[in-house]
C-alpha cells in the first residue's frame, strides 16, 4: 500500500520545495553548532544566523509558492516538516544545555508529533495533504521568537520573554486543537 498517491511526487524540484529542502538541511549545522555552545565564543552568532535563514526561507517558499501557484502536495509536506525537524532541534538542544524548561520542551514536542501522525493520518483519509493555516504559522513565529530570544541571551524576567513564553504555549495547544477541528469537518466532508 503506498502512502502517498502518484501524484505527489509532481513538479517536487520546483523552487519553493527547493527552498525547504534547504531549510530541512539547514538542522544538519544547527545541530552541529549546539555541539560547541560551550566552547566556542561566537558560536551563538551562527546560531541566530541559521534561525534568521531559516525563518526567511520559510517566509520566502511560502511567498513564492502562493505567487507563482507554485503549490505541490510534495510542498505541504516538506515546509511543514522542515519547520518541524529545525524546531525540534533548536528547542532539544536549548533544553539539553538547561535554557528552556522541560514543560517548554514537551508541550512543543509533542505538538509537533501529535501534529504530524494526525498529518499521516488525515492524508491517507483524503487522499491529499491538510495545508497548514494562519494559526499554524503564527505558533511557529511565536516559537521562533522565544527561541531566538532564548539563544540571543534575553533575561528570563524580562517582561517581552515572558510574554513569548506564555504566548508560544498557549499557541502550540491552540494550534493542536485547531488542527484537530480542521481535520475532523474535513475527513467528514469526504465521507458524506
């Protein structure tokens, strides 16, 4: 039984998708660089460097794919899932070196794996791949935000990180319900 249809693998090599692909590949030195968080001095430059591409690149195949009708099946899962590796990455290494909390690390965690087994799931129903909406992507600024202020050093006690703390929280447990919500009107649509 294949779990993609045939018409998946269409138009694959289009920029958009060439774009997170190099964001999916992006986790490769991100990881690497946590490696020497401890020994080397600047190191967190590049970390934020790669945040910043990352963050741009997600913008940028979006951008273009709406722009140029470039959307593909194949795209909606490789942007989501590129978000979600480089996330995962950046917030198990923030959490291994004692910078976020554990709840932190877990509620985004399993966000993201009840997020993509649901994702298998729902496409297998319909045949085609449920598209991230605007809720999604606001959780993942908001992630992204507070992990880019985690890494850039702000104080735990200032009032902006507290703020993207809560914020990003609350967001990713949002966004799983609302995904669930999606998902279930959706699945039943097709089975009418």
């Amino acid at each position: 039984m294949n779990l993609f249809p045939k018409y998946f693998f269409d138009n694959v090599l289009n920029l958009p998708n060439l774009i997170s692909t190099f964001r999916l590949l992006l986790s490769i030195p991100l990881f690497i660089s946590f490696q020497y968080l401890d020994t080397t001095p600047n190191i967190r430059y590049a970390i934020l460097l790669l945040i910043l591409i990352a963050f741009f690149s997600d913008f940028l195949d979006g951008y273009i794919a709406r722009k140029k009708n470039l959307v593909t099946e194949f795209g909606k899962i490789i942007d989501p899932l590129a978000d979600k590796i480089f996330i995962f990455i950046l917030v198990f290494q923030l959490f291994m070196k004692g910078e976020i909390v554990s709840i932190y690390f877990w509620i985004i965690f399993l966000r993201d794996v009840i997020i993509f087994i649901g994702g298998i799931f729902v496409s297998k129903k319909l045949g085609k791949v449920l598209p991230s909406n605007l809720l999604g992507k606001i959780t993942v600024l908001s992630i992204g935000i507070f992990l880019f202020m985690t890494v850039l050093g702000v104080s735990k006690i200032f009032w902006l990180y507290k703020i993207f703390f809560y914020l990003s929280i609350t967001l990713s447990i949002l966004s799983v319900i609302g995904y669930s919500l999606r998902a279930y009107e959706a699945i039943k649509r097709v089975a009418k």
